[in-house]
C-alpha cells in the first residue's frame, strides 16, 4: 500500500486540472492485492515459483455482483528463464482469483482519491472432465476425474490451433452469465471460447471460432508458429478481449492484434467477433482500426486488450502501448475508445488489411489513461505497462450523488518489483476506480447479474456508499 500512499500525497493539487480536463471521468479510488492465492497448491512450478503465486491478475476482470469481482491471470509466471524451448512456460494451472474490491468498506469524496483496501476470497482452477492432451508437457490431473489446463506452451497435439483437446491455455478475457453460475474465458493459444462452472471450475461449453483464426503449424516457441504460418492469430496475441451484452445472451471478443493474412503486427486492423450464447453460432464480424503509436520511420500499431459493454451496440475498448511500469520506459498510450456496432459492416468475407479498414467501425475517445493518471500524481513511468482489464461495477456515492464504477486493472507479469531507471520499484497488481457521471455513458445499460446473498445484507449497513444496481 505504501506506493498507493505516496501517490495520494501528491494527488490533490493535480485533481482539478485532472477532472477539467475529462469531464465526467474522474479518478476516484486506488487499491492494490498482493500475497499467496486461495487454490491450496503446493510446492514450485519449473522455474521455482509457487504454485500458488498471487500474481497477474489485470490480464482480466469481471463484476460479479455486489463488491465482488473476478479476476484472471494470463499463463503463469514466465519471467525466469529455465527453458526457451518452451518459452519459459511453466505447468501453471490456469485460474481465475475472486476478489472483493473494497468498495463496501469505502466512502468517495469529490476531488479525492480514496485507498481502497481488497482482498482474496476465493481461487478457482480451471479443468475438464474430459481427457486433454498435454503434449510433451507434464499430465494435471486431480480427483474427481479433473485434467486441469495447464500454461505450458508444449500442450498441444496435432491439428488446428482451435483444436479444444489441447490442454494448454492462456486466459485473457473473463465474463460473468446472465445466470451468475458460471464464466466466458477467453485465450491466447487457440483462441478458445469456453464456458467454465463458477462452483467446480470445470468447462462447461465450448465456442469453437472459423478456421480463419486458427494456425494450422503449432509450435512450443512464439517466434517458430508466427514464421510457420501465413494465416490465422499471431502468436500470444489471440483473444484478448471479451465482453457480454447486459442481457446475458451475446459475447463479444475482439483479437489484439490483425491476423496474419490481415497483415500481422504491422498491420492496422483487428477483428470484433459476436457470438450467439444460445446456439454457439459466430455471428458477425466487425474491424476496428487501431492507432499507430509508432513514428514515421518505424510505424508500430498498437493492440487492444480488453472490452466491455455499453449497452447491446455501444462498447468501449481498450488501447495501449506496452510502455510504462513494468518495462522501465515511458508510458504513451493508454487510451479507452467507445464504438457502436449499430449498423457497422460485417466483415467475415473480406481478408487483408486494405479490405478491412474502410470499413473500420468509427470510434471516439473515451478516457486518456495516461493524461488522466499523470494528473492524479503518476509520472509516465509509474504508470502500468500493461493496463489490461476493463469491468462496470456497482453504482457508488460520489458527496450523495450516484456515479457508475468503471474498474480498470493491469497485468503486473508476477513480477511484485521491478527496475526504474536503475532503481527497485514495486510493481504491484493495482485496481484504478473510475467514477463516471450518466452524461458520459448515455445509453448505459447494466448486467443483471443475481445479487450474492451476503453481499447483498451487507451493503444495507454501509454508511457512506450504497452499491446499487442500475436500472435499465
């Protein structure tokens, strides 16, 4: 906490400039999480880190009602080096951590920072019934007859990328159904759409995508699968986002990065993906053109890592380099940007960066992260590198009046401490609380998740917030 506590000391003579400057978006709450997970696992992965390391947890995060979100980390820890044949992955059980934000215990203030204090309440693995095959990767099995997904990026047999037999996963994108029983997921590797029970951990369904998105050569090392296909994801940038439509009925995925015969990394435009929950089917097919970040002699385009629903046509998506915290450089472009769907063109026929791009949906800034930030004592090396989770949470009191929550979270690699210009900086997993006036999310439209029981009783105690469910 003493990184949030430096922060907030600085905060209060920059919070006017900062709400001027984005109206209706403010900066209202900071809180970090950090220690050991919740799944009971013992002993170290390959490379000596726990298996229960805590760690990671903005690759995504989803409200679950109440004060309760969930959050996942992406593949485990893969910082140390101890194999580059398998690009350093490690047999991490993928997972998902359940977290109450603190927003319960927590009171808001106009022109105000508040340090929000989280915790873990629960950790779930992610598993199937049915046999997996882990390649030359070690065997995850438990009681109950559970083969457990594993981060190792060995696990894989023959076939498409697509093939769901594979045991290796990489979660990137988590969503809450409409029922509350169980979450979306989405990955890397495949890209995978899966279903897994919110109880037992274990896939549920399976939300198979067009060939176009797979690679048909699989390889344990990034570099070898990107250089051995000419189509479908490019390596470690497969499904990065996901979002649900407020009725529970629509998952929306977008790609980080432009396929490979949509040009690749260099190239300009990236695939939002609809799919029909109820019949499995892949709807439509939309391009969204992304910002290049680079210069004039080595254009770099940037990448998404996450969405979240407006309503059942509006969404906002998140847009950022990979600089800042984390990479001991500087921050540039942090940048959340809202689309409508409404009317935009289908894509799935066309392929190649010069058919996809006139016919980009149109968008419009949201929130400059970055701006927003330094304005509230961050310098453009303490802001996060790898700011990757988006989620609406509960209606809070902001001096009596409601405001809507956007959470916005960031991927920390596992790495608690890292290098600053030379100098050990904490690096924690951090939650940023947005508060937002109804101005700025005309049309916003809540997910009628069922309240949690207890959650639920306790907020009616609370004095100085009211989580209240928004009204369509």
């Amino acid at each position: 906490m003493l990184f949030a506590k430096r922060l907030l000391a600085v905060v209060v003579p920059a919070l006017l400039a900062a709400n001027s400057a984005h109206a209706g978006v403010s900066l209202i709450g900071i809180g970090q999480l950090a220690g050991s997970d919740l799944s009971g696992l013992g002993g170290t992965l390959e490379n000596g880190a726990s298996a229960s390391i805590l760690g990671g947890l903005g690759s995504a995060i989803a409200w679950a009602g109440g004060d309760t979100f969930y959050a996942t980390p992406d593949r485990g820890p893969n910082a140390s080096s101890w194999n580059a044949a398998v690009d350093e992955t490690t047999s991490w059980i993928p997972r998902y951590q359940t977290v109450s934000l603190g927003l319960a215990s927590a009171s808001f203030t106009t022109g105000a920072v508040t340090t929000l204090s989280p915790s873990l309440t629960g950790t779930t693995l992610l598993s199937s019934t049915s046999a997996l095959n882990y390649g030359s990767a070690p065997v995850l099995t438990g009681g109950s007859g559970q083969h457990y997904f594993t981060g190792r990026s060995d696990a894989f047999g023959a076939g498409l990328s697509t093939n769901s037999n594979n045991a290796r996963f990489d979660p990137e994108g988590i969503r809450v159904a409409a029922n509350g029983q169980s979450v979306f997921i989405t990955d890397e590797y495949g890209p995978y759409v899966y279903q897994f029970d919110k109880t037992t951990g274990n896939r549920i369904n399976v939300f198979t995508l067009p060939e176009k998105f797979a690679v048909s050569t699989l390889s344990a090392q990034g570099a070898t699968e990107i250089s051995a296909n000419t189509s479908g994801r490019v390596a470690n940038k497969g499904m990065e986002g996901l979002a649900i439509t407020p009725d529970g009925k629509t998952l929306v995925g977008v790609m980080q990065s432009p396929l490979q015969q949509d040009g690749g990394t260099d190239a300009s435009t990236v695939r939002i993906v609809t799919i029909d929950i109820a019949s499995g089917k892949i709807t439509h097919e939309y391009a969204y053109k992304l910002d290049n970040i680079g210069t004039v002699a080595k254009p770099k385009y940037g990448s998404i890592s996450e969405i979240v629903a407006i309503n059942d046509h509006e969404f906002i998506l998140d847009e950022r380099d990979g600089k800042g915290l984390g990479d001991d450089s500087k921050a540039v472009q942090k940048k959340l940007y809202r689309v409508d769907l409404a009317g935009a063109a289908d894509v799935s026929a066309l392929t190649g960066e010069a058919a996809l791009a006139p016919k980009a949906v149109a968008k419009s800034l949201f929130v400059d992260l970055v701006t927003l930030l330094k304005a509230n004592g961050f310098t453009d090396r303490t802001i996060p590198a790898k700011i990757e989770g988006l989620a609406f949470g509960p209606d809070v009191l902001v001096d009596g009046v409601l405001q809507h929550t956007l959470i916005v979270v960031n991927d920390n690699d596992f790495l608690d401490t890292v290098s600053v210009q030379g100098t050990p900086t904490a690096n924690p997993n951090q939650f940023f609380v947005l508060g937002i006036t109804d101005d700025v999310v005309a049309g916003f439209q809540a997910q009628q998740i069922p309240e949690p029981t207890t959650l639920a009783l306790a907020a009616l105690g609370v004095g100085g917030l009211v989580l209240r469910r928004r009204q369509r």
